[in-house]
C-alpha cells in the first residue's frame, strides 16, 4: 500500500510517517504541506492512498480533495482532521474521501480505515459516525417533503393529483426514465418501502390548503 502524507506541519507529518511504515505492507512515497503541491506530488507518485488534512496553509484540504480527485482518481482519500463536525464530515465525503480519522483518535484507527480505503470501503471514526448517522436519519425522516428538491416535490405534487409517469414525463418536458428516477430517490429519501407508500405520501401531500 503506497501512500501520500499532506499536512502543513512538519512535526504531524514526521509523527503519522512513522506510524505509517510501522504498519505491515505500508510504504510512504511522499510528503506534502499544501494543497498545491500533494496534487503534485500525487500526479508523480500515484499513491494507493492520500493521507489528508482539510486545515492546509493557503487553500484548503477540501480543495485539494477536488484536484486529486480529478488528478488521481484511482488513489482513495483518507481525511485525519482535527475537526469532528458533521458539516467538516460530510463535506469531505461528497467530495470524494473515503475515510475520515479524528486526529486525536487511536492509531489503530488510522490502520482500520488505510485497509477500508485501499478495498473501496468507507470508515469513520467513531466520534464523528454516531453524530453523522443522527443527522442522516433526521434528513431522511419519513414524510420530510419540504427537503426534497424542487424537481421532486413537482412530481411529488403530480403523483397526488393523480398523474401518470408518462403524464408527468409530458408535462415536465422530461423523460419518462427521468421521472422513475426521480421517484426512486423520493422513495428512499422518504423512506417509503414500495410506491403504495409514496402515493399515500403524494395524496396527503397534494391535499395540504
């Protein structure tokens, strides 16, 4: 396993090296401190995995989790932040990490998710999982119509008064498999198991004064 350290202090990037080839089958092929040059280095060295920090001198680990996700889209992003927020968390992983570690976790941790990352899993430390899944939850909940896109809640609102998919396909200027896909995500973002439950949800939707 080949893979990148980025943070911009040097003492952290000396400390996570060492626990790094500590660890059996793991090799460090570079350091960086910035967002500029881990793209770089990245390009250069085409790492298994990129050991991230998102507090960077200059720009930021976001930014640079963009870049390499273009540059090198075979290598996964590993996140070690000092931030547990859910907001931090969730940024990272839209925008492409696999794995986020709090740095103050136990080494052990950082370990678990090199491993997930390099097989295409994610891993978060559980400081940050538990709040992650909460808000998840609270996001997803059954019947939260008014956080569906505007997109959806137009087909949601069609659905309750009684249109077909081709109906609404028509109606919207859209396709047909457009619109299924767009009921499919209401479905889940609804939490409804079958389509018998979002119609029941579109009904009662589409009767509201």
């Amino acid at each position: 396993m080949r893979v990148l350290i980025c943070d911009d202090h040097a003492l952290m990037r000396a400390g996570v090296r060492r626990l790094l080839e500590a660890m059996d089958g793991v090799e460090v092929v570079g350091e960086s401190g910035n967002a500029d040059d881990v793209v770089m280095r990245a390009r250069q060295t085409l790492p298994d995995i990129v050991v991230l920090d998102l507090s960077l001198k200059g720009r930021s680990g976001f930014d640079a989790l963009a870049e390499l996700r273009l540059a090198v889209p075979e290598s996964q992003i590993v996140i070690l932040s000092m931030h547990e927020d859910v907001l931090h968390v969730r940024e990272a992983l839209s925008r492409g990490a696999l794995c986020y570690v709090v740095k103050d976790a136990q080494p052990a941790e950082l370990e678990i998710a090199l491993r997930a990352a390099v097989n295409g899993r994610t891993f978060l430390s559980p400081q940050v999982s538990a709040p992650q899944l909460r808000s998840y939850r609270a996001e997803r909940a059954p019947g939260d119509v008014e956080n569906l896109p505007r997109r959806q809640r137009e087909i949601l609102n069609a659905l309750g008064a009684g249109r077909s998919t081709k109906q609404i396909a028509a109606d919207l200027a859209i396709s047909i498999k457009t619109v299924e896909t767009h009921r499919s995500r209401m479905m889940e973002a609804l939490g409804c198991r079958n389509a018998g439950e979002l119609l029941r949800i579109a009904m009662r939707h589409h009767d509201r004064p």
